[in-house]
C-alpha cells in the first residue's frame, strides 16, 4: 500500500552503547504488528541484530532498516549502532533521515556516543526527540538527564512524557500534552495500558511542566502568545502544531521515558513520531548541482519531479550479491528503469526494488520521493553516489568520512586463499568507507585498516567465516603520520644522459609545516619557462609519490606545503617521469632537513568506575602517558574520569580495566587529534620500521 508523504517519516534510532536502541526498536516492531514475536537482544534473537558477529557480541555493529506502520502512517527505522567504532552508519544513516529518535539511558544520561551523535544530528540539522529509557534501572533518575541535555548538548528540551515514579516503582508516563496518566499492565507485556486523569498528588507537578510546555509552544506562532497572554490558555491543537513547528525547526527537543525492557512507554513515543518529527514534505527539499551546467538545482519531494537518490549504504548478500540501499528524494524508480551515477559517469540499470526489514525482503513494484528501499542491480554505485535520471542528472552533496587510525597486517594461507581475500576485501570496502587496505610494497603484506580495535576484529572475523579466506592475522598497529617542524629547501636533480634519449629533470622545492588538520597543499613559484608548464604537474605526482610513503618511517605525510621555486630543463631529455623522479629526491633532502616528526593518533578516553577503584584507574592511566582532563561524581558512587590518552598506549585495556575494577568499570574511546610523538617514541618508531618491523 501506498502512503502519501505526509504520512511517511524516515527516522533513526540513535544513541551511546547499551542505552536500549535494538531493545526499543525491537519493541516497536512488536507493537506496530511487524513482528509477533519480541526478540531480546541478551538471547542474540534480535531481528535487528541480524549478522552472527551482532548476535554473538550482543551488539549492533551494521545500521538495519525497516518499515512498519502506526495509527495508518507508515514508519521506516534505521536502527543504527552505539560502539564509535562503527559512528559511520550513522553519519550515513543520518545524511538521508528526516527526523531521529534520541535514546538516553536513565542511569548513564548523556554519554560520550551521546555526544557524538548528537553532533552529527545537528550537523545535518536533524529534528529529534528525546526517549529516557530504562526507568526501570536502580539508579534511575529522568531530571538529571534532562539536566544533561542542557548542561552537555546544549539543547532545548521541553518535557511531554513524565515518569510516574522510577526503578521497581516505575508505573507509567504522564503525557503532559493531553494531560493524562498512561498506566501500563504488567501483565500485558506492555500492549494494554489504562488512560487515567491526572492523580491529585501529582496535578501541581503537571501543572508547571504543563505551564512550561504552554510557554514554549507560545514561541511558534505571535497569534498563540497573544492568546496565551490574554485568556492564560492554547486548546489541545494549539499546542500539539506549535510544538510540531518548533520540533521540525529544531529550536526544542521533546522528551519522554519509559522502559524499552519492561514494555512500558514505546505506544507514547510512536505516537510522539507520527505527531511531532517531520515527514519528507516539512523538510527543506534536497539541493544538488546540475551535472551538465554546474548550476545549483533544487528538487522538489514529489514523485513527478525527476529522480534524484542517494546510496547511503552498499551490503554483499549471499543471495542476491551487490545490495545497495537508497533514501529517493524525488521522482519515481522502477524495477527495469535505467539510471545515471553522474559522479562514476555511469549507466546503471536496476533490476529490483525491495523493501527492506532488516536481513529480509519484499519486492516492489515502485518507489517514489521519501522512499527509504533496497535495490539490486547496480555494479559501479559506492556509499554517498547520487543516482538519477539520465535526461535531468543532478549531483547530490556527497558524505564525509573520518580516516582511519588503527591497522593489521594480514597473510592470506594459499594462493587460493590470496585470491579469496582479494574479491573479499573488495566486498567490505564497497560496504565500510572506514574500511581501507593496501599492499605493503616493502613487506607484501595486505594492510587492513579501520576506526578501532572492535571494528577490526568484526572485519578479520567476517573475513575468516563468512569469506572463507585462510589467514594469519597480525597484532592491531597505530596508523602514524609523519610531518616537519621547521622549513627548508633543497635541489632535486635526475640525469641520466648515456648517449641517444636520456632523462633529465631539475626542480628546486621549500617545504614548510601547515596547519594541523590541513593536510597536503602544493604551489608553483616557477617564473620564465625554468620548468614548462606541462611538467608543473609531475614535479607535484613525484611529491605526493613521495609522501604517500613516508619518508622516515613508512608512514604516509600530512600536514604540509610544498612549494616549487625554481628547476631547469632539457628540450630533448626532459619527460614526465624525470621530473617525477627529481622532485621526489629534491622533497625526501628537503624533509630530512626540516626536523621531521611522526605524529601519533590521541584519543578521547571515558572510564566510568567505582569510587574505591579510582585512584587505580588514573594511575594506570597516566602510565599510559594519558592526560586527565577532569574527573565528575555520577550516581551510586560511580566516577567518571575523561582523559586523552595516545592510541598506542590504549591496546589490551579492556581487559586491564575488568582486572582493576573486577569488572565493574566500563569505557569509550574515540579519536581526537593527531599530536607529535615523544622523542623517546620517535626514536623506538624508526628503529623499528628500519629493521623492518
């Protein structure tokens, strides 16, 4: 069945690790009637969680979409992870969505992945609402988060659920707008609730959040604060559009709570979704640049427009191979049609659309603008390529990713296994843009690359058992970088000139360190033919050849301007490859001379531990050259301790922190900046890369 797209919302469910996203999506499916059965992710039946390394490890690790329906309005979910190590789905995730689901937990309230999701909600200006889950938890304490969200995220919350009481005596929510109780029967498994009038003891609390909520709701429309200010009230429908224009403006963020695990609260925030967060006609319409002209082009979220879509996810199926995912954002995509990837100059043809619900399918005979499908078919597509008409092509805005920072050497069995793991690794690129690898031309090792230690054991763990590649693995290696300190100059000259055609480059270079963070900036200063123009762009291939690996270490450079000042030539021996060659010498001489350092990945780290185990942990970490950045009281004599600690130092301390907290103690850990490495460090690396190691 169709829906129009006013009764469509495309929205995510998003939040830190072990908040309850799978646990309330599986909920949701459940309720709505998309599944009879409620899976629990502690028995590894989740039907989100649907890769053997999720069920295994008890976590989400792939973003999984479905579609349900409430209350005749059609629903799709992306259920995305909370480990940072897999942040890219839902960076992706995100790039395409209306509207998000924020999850917090009661007892933890805004953790570090709370933080960065919320980042990335704002970056692509993401209408949410909040969920306060686990109510149920000892500890739980709904007044602190919403404290937090202000205190931490900056955000406006406007409280529209409230708890009737917490931990064993959680009951129910109090929906503020309609100014009633919701008691949720135990028995029931949470799908039968009573509807009941506020109870006298609690009508002065709802009278102020109601009051508070008024007040809010006033800042949407001129006409509701002059009627609020002569008559002291807005009619139910008043308030519920106000509060839907403020949402989908971003200016609050509504929150509710209930218990995902105890069945209690999910029906309130499905009707929060259908009432509150945007469907694709409240959202700005997409704007792209016109293939052909490079004009900018807006299109319009109808299903007349021409078609525009972007591919936010590519997964290798066992069954039908290449499945790639798409959000549509106008026109309409048919089974058979044929379609145009302007960014790879493509044709592509596709041969099915599904929708999708999780690792399971339907076929459609259509897709049109606010559609979040599956198709089937498409060979050249990779994550963030637009797709569109053939006739009306538009680029759409492409999605960034962060680089990776830690990698491992693998080594295939057999030759057999060698050719395995090469259309293997092709598969997980196609599917992770965080996922890199490459030959070392030195050790003629494979190179695996990723976002952290957990992200590269799913990655060999895939490789072994889902792939079959026969393989040794190497231990988990920091991903260094290299750069200078001061400038310096030097001449780079390639002669070889042995009678008839030789080769002869000539190029004078000075380098100097650029900002952090900036990367690699190159610029020619040649005057009066001392270098013709045509050979500019090799002395600038031979740099980047250089960089690319390393010149003290291996390690690719970064951070740096070259410039080229001066050179000379030969009219017959002067080529391409000459002055490739002589500007490589002329860059490496000039590194050397510029006090060169390697530069090293530092991470964010949060623990939370016991009080009793404090001074362990921060001893322990200091050991580990970190840095505490400050040290905060949590409830139930819980510490949070946030420091920087280099990457390095960080491997294996899952396993130091259980023995020092006899397991008690939990952490996150993301990446914040590169900074230069100790001389001590500096030393110790090269040594080892020039025995080889």
């Amino acid at each position: 069945m169709k829906y129009s797209l006013d009764k469509v919302r495309n929205i995510g469910i998003a939040a830190h690790i072990d908040a309850g996203k799978t646990t309330l999506t599986e909920r949701i499916l459940f309720y709505t009637g998309k599944s009879h059965k409620i899976g629990e992710v502690h028995d590894g039946n989740a039907v989100m969680d649907w890769m053997v390394q999720e069920q295994e490890r008890g976590i989400t690790i792939t973003s999984a979409a479905t579609t349900c329906y409430w209350h005749n309005q059609c629903i799709n979910i992306i259920d995305t992870p909370g480990h940072v190590d897999f942040t890219v789905e839902v960076e992706r995730s995100l790039r395409i969505l209306d509207g998000m689901v924020a999850v917090f937990c009661s007892v933890g309230g805004v953790q570090p992945q709370s933080e960065t999701v919320w980042r990335q909600a704002n970056k692509y200006k993401v209408p949410r609402i909040a969920f306060i889950n686990k109510m149920d938890r000892v500890g739980a304490d709904f007044d602190r988060v919403v404290q937090m969200m202000i205190d931490n995220l900056h955000a406006s919350p406007v409280v529209i659920g409230y708890p009737i009481g917490s931990e064993d005596l959680f009951d129910g929510v109090i929906d503020v707008v309609n100014n009633k109780e919701y008691h949720f029967l135990e028995d029931k498994m949470g799908s039968e609730f009573e509807v009941k009038d506020i109870y006298p003891e609690r009508e002065e609390l709802v009278k102020k959040l109601r009051e508070t909520l008024i007040e809010k709701v006033t800042e949407a429309d001129d006409s509701y604060l002059e009627k609020y200010m002569e008559t002291g009230v807005l009619s139910l429908e008043e308030i519920k559009t106000g509060l839907r224009k403020l949402t989908i403006e971003g200016e609050v963020v509504p929150v509710t709570c209930g218990s995902a695990f105890k069945n209690k609260g999910v029906q309130m925030l499905l009707d929060c979704v259908i009432d509150l967060l945007p469907s694709p006609k409240d959202v700005p319409s997409i704007v792209g640049v016109n293939a052909d002209t490079a004009e900018e082009e807006e299109r319009l979220a109808n299903e007349n427009e021409p078609l525009s879509a972007l591919a936010f996810k590519v997964q290798t199926d066992p069954f039908v191979g290449k499945l790639t995912y798409l959000r549509i954002y106008s026109g309409t995509l048919l089974p058979g049609s044929y379609v145009k990837n302007p960014i790879r100059d493509k044709k592509e043809r596709i041969s099915r659309v599904l929708q999708m619900h999780a690792n399971s399918r339907t076929e459609l005979k259509s897709a049109v603008a606010g559609d979040i499908v599956g198709v089937i078919g498409l060979k050249y597509t990779k994550t963030g390529d637009t797709l569109c008409s053939e006739s009306n092509p538009i680029l759409l805005e492409n999605i960034d990713f962060p680089e990776p920072v830690i990698f491992v050497a693998i080594e295939p069995k057999t030759k057999t296994d060698q050719e395995k793991l090469g259309a293997a690794l092709e598969k997980l690129s196609d599917e992770d843009p965080t996922f890199k690898y490459k030959t070392d031309e030195e050790t003629v090792q494979t190179i695996i690359s990723g976002m952290g230690e957990l992200h590269l054991e799913v990655i060999t763990d895939r490789l072994l058992r889902e792939f079959s590649v026969g393989a040794n693995i190497g231990k988990p290696q920091v991903a260094y970088k290299e750069s200078i300190k001061v400038e310096a100059k030097a001449d780079g000259k390639f002669v070889r000139q042995t009678g008839g055609r030789g080769q002869y480059g000539h190029v004078i270079l000075k380098i100097e360190p650029a900002e952090r963070g900036s990367g690699f900036q190159f610029e020619s200063k040649v005057v009066g033919g001392r270098i013709p123009k045509e050979y500019i762009p090799s002395v600038e291939k031979g740099v980047v050849g250089a960089f690319s690996s390393g010149i003290i270490a291996g390690y690719p450079v970064i951070d740096i301007k070259v410039t080229a000042l001066d050179g000379s030539f030969h009219p017959v021996d002067s080529s391409d490859i000459a002055f490739q060659v002589a500007a490589s010498y002329a860059v490496k001489d000039a590194f050397n001379r510029a006090t060169p350092v390697i530069l090293e990945p530092i991470m964010d780290v949060e623990v939370e531990v016991p009080e009793t185990n404090m001074g362990d942990v921060i001893a322990n970490l200091n050991g580990r050259r970190g840095k505490i950045e400050s040290i905060e009281s949590l409830k139930n004599k819980i510490q949070s301790v946030k420091a920087v600690v280099p990457l390095s130092e960080m491997f294996g301390y899952a396993t130091t922190l259980r023995s020092l907290t006899q397991g008690r103690g939990i952490y996150t850990m993301q990446f914040f900046m590169y900074s230069e490495c100790p001389k001590q460090v500096f030393d110790s690396i090269v040594a080892e890369r020039s025995k080889g190691g």
